[in-house]
C-alpha cells in the first residue's frame, strides 16, 4: 500500500522550502487539468464549488463557512492550507478530520482508479509538488464522497493555484495586501490581479470581504456579479468579522441558489490556531498563525481590544519569520508594539539579514532554554509569525501546566 504522508514527503514542498517559482505552475495546471477530467468522468455528478482567495483570513473564513454548511443540512467537504501538525488538518469533511489509514486507502484508491489510468498520467504525475498531490486527491476525495458542498482554499495567489482547476462557482475575496511579492507583484493592484485569475467563465459571484478594494476590482471590469462585506459594525476581533463575512456570503448564495432554508441559530467554532487562547494558572498563552505585516497587525489589534493591560512588562511576544519574509516587517512590528520581541532560532532558522541589520538589533534571537526562562514571570505571552511556532505553543502549555 502507498502511503500518501510518505508520497508528499518525497516530493518537492515549496512550503517549506519557500522557494516559490511560476516556472512549473502552468505545466502542472495542464496535468491537474488532465487528472480533474478523469476524476469528472469517474463520478458525473455537479456539487457547488466555492474558491476562497485572499492575502488574511482565508482559514477562518473557510472554517466559519463550512459550519454554516454543515449544520444547515449540506455534505461538506473543505480543503485548506498549510496546517499545524499534521497534512491531515487540511482535509476536513462533514467537520470530521479523517485518520491517516483511512485516507491512506482512498489514496490507493485514487492512484488505481484515476493516475494509474494511463501511462501518460501516471509519469506526468510524478512531477507534481506536495500541495498539488494533495489538492488533486482531495478533489477526488470530495467527489468520490458525493460532497454537495466543495469549498477549496487557494495555497498561493490564484492564478496559477493548483485549487484553480475546479472551476468555482462562487469565489470568495477575503482582503488583499503585500504578502508573496516576488511571485505575485509588489503593487495591491498586481496581487489583485493574480487572485482574481481564479475566478471562471462557471463563477456566478465574487465575494469582496474589503470594500475598500472596490476601486481595484472595478479596473478589472469583471463580467461576474460582485457582491461587497458593507458591515460597518465595530467587532471585538478579526474573528467576528470573518464570521459575519462568511455569514454574510452564505446568505447570498442561498438567495442565489434559492434555497429556502428555515432560519437557524448557529453557534460558530473558531478554527483551530487563529487567536487561540489557554489559560494556564496566571498566565495567557496566545496563539495565532499570522504570519506578514497586516496580518500580525490585526492579530494584536484584536488583543489590545480584548486585553487592555498588555503592555512591555507584562508580555512577551515571540516571533518567527520564515526566511521569504523581509526584515522590514520586523522594523514595522517595533514602530506598532512597545513589547519585547524575541525570535525562537530553533524553531524557525535566523536569516542572515536578521542578524547583521542594525534595524532589527532589538530582537532577542534566542533558544528555547532561555526562551523558557523568560516566559516565567510574564502574565501574557504572544506568540505568532508562522504555522510552524504551534508545536512551540503546545509546549509551552503542556510546561506550565506540569508545574501546576
């Protein structure tokens, strides 16, 4: 049996390598393009497929959405990225994560049923990245289990994005900012521009979480029906306006759609890692998965509302850049906090750029050990800057928690 965390290991993984190239994306489209054919041709069936893109927000707005789905009747299946611990947290169905063995077999199943078909699918298929591997197998995975509902968070951009190949019905555009500009531009326009280019000639509605983008889209002269997030109510975090955004997107597609649904209370689930809170003794562990400019402002924006204390001596605010960030955002984060910085090496690698900039001589690069020792008097530690700082998390929890 071929076991599919062993096959996404062997292959090229431009997320953890953050060597992130445009040379490949349109040659591999074509093979998806090709694959997603066979996939349609094995199962002739015509669920609604919802794309969601943007530079913040996609996660939880996927994650509020799917549970609006769900709890309204609907076979849902919601494919995101990156995860937190496992590639399993991508792959969510009916609110259910599936276990390694069982999608173990239906990856069995999609390489005989599916690459295996010819002999020119099954060689071209051997060049796909980790997350094209793992979307194409997802879709399978969605339309083997006759999901009605396929929603498809995009990795990178739009454009080129491996989730491009299914041709949404509705596509939803959270926000956009500087984030990726070697790959997607340096202007909001460029980026825009990318992230629209998942948008096809089967989309029915755009959906714009920024009205502010309105000017931008209008450029874009787009023949889809644009629908703009106008709430101007005030919310406590970002995590508010995401599920009212995802609410608000719901509604409009049922409208579409006509289904008449009864009108339900339902009590949103934040997704895991995104202002996720413990509470160990006296102290607050935060985390949040923000990981450029904009997105660690809102995050700690959204504390600041929720925890007025905070302040220089009372938290600790640990960060981890991965190595395609600029230390520029770093510059930013000192003129926007009055915290201490320190950046937990062992976790996530030291750019050069770090170290031997006098702008960033304020952050403390520091291991673990000490990293430990420091945390001990503080009432609020923050940690933030990438996926990869939730294994430092847990752990910090599961140390206080022992000393309880």
């Amino acid at each position: 049996m071929i076991s599919l965390s062993k096959d996404l290991e062997s292959r090229i993984n431009p997320e953890k390598s953050r060597n992130f190239s445009s040379i490949y994306f349109l040659e591999h489209l074509l093979i998806l393009e090709e694959i997603y054919k066979e996939i349609l041709l094995k199962f002739p069936i015509n669920p609604i497929k919802i794309s969601i893109v943007g530079t913040n927000g996609k996660g939880s707005t996927g994650y509020f959405l799917t549970q609006l789905f769900y709890y309204n009747g609907f076979d849902c299946g919601y494919y995101s990225s990156p995860h937190l611990l496992s590639y399993t947290e991508r792959i969510l169905v009916n609110l259910t994560y599936y276990k390694e063995n069982l999608l173990n077999n239906y990856y069995n199943d999609f390489i005989k049923e599916i690459v295996n078909k010819n002999n020119k699918l099954t060689e071209y298929y051997k060049n796909l990245t980790y997350f094209e591997v793992l979307t194409i197998f997802t879709i399978y995975l969605f339309y083997r289990l006759n999901l009605k509902i396929h929603i498809y968070e995009a990795g990178l951009g739009g454009r080129f994005d491996a989730t491009k190949i299914v041709n949404p019905d509705f596509v939803i555009l959270t926000n956009v900012s500087l984030d990726h500009t070697k790959v997607l531009g340096n202007t909001i326009e460029k980026i825009l521009n990318e992230k629209l280019g998942i948008i096809s000639k089967n989309t029915q509605i755009l959906f714009v979480g920024d009205p502010k983008l309105e000017t931008y889209i209008k450029k874009q002269r787009l023949s889809t029906k644009i629908h703009y997030f106008q709430l101007q109510d005030q919310f406590s975090n970002y995590l508010e306006y995401n599920k009212q955004f995802s609410l608000f997107c719901f509604n409009k597609m049922m409208e579409f759609l006509k289904f008449n649904l009864p009108k339900k209370q339902v009590v949103l689930k934040n997704p895991p890692g995104r202002l996720e809170i413990k509470n160990v003794g006296d102290q607050l562990i935060i985390f949040d998965v923000s990981h450029n400019t904009n997105g660690i402002y809102t995050f700690l924006n959204s504390l600041r509302k929720e925890f007025s204390d905070i302040n220089k001596d009372n938290t600790i605010l640990i960060l981890g850049l991965l190595k395609d960030r600029s230390y520029k955002n770093i510059e930013r984060l000192f003129s926007w906090t009055n915290l201490s910085l320190h950046y937990p090496f062992p976790y996530i690698p030291v750019k050069e750029e770090f170290i031997h900039n006098e702008s960033v001589q304020k952050l403390s690069f520091i291991e673990l050990k000490d990293l430990k020792k420091l945390v001990n008097h503080k009432k609020y530690i923050i940690i933030c800057g990438s996926f990869r700082l939730y294994e430092l998390y847990l752990n910090l929890i599961e140390q206080f928690r022992r000393k309880l």
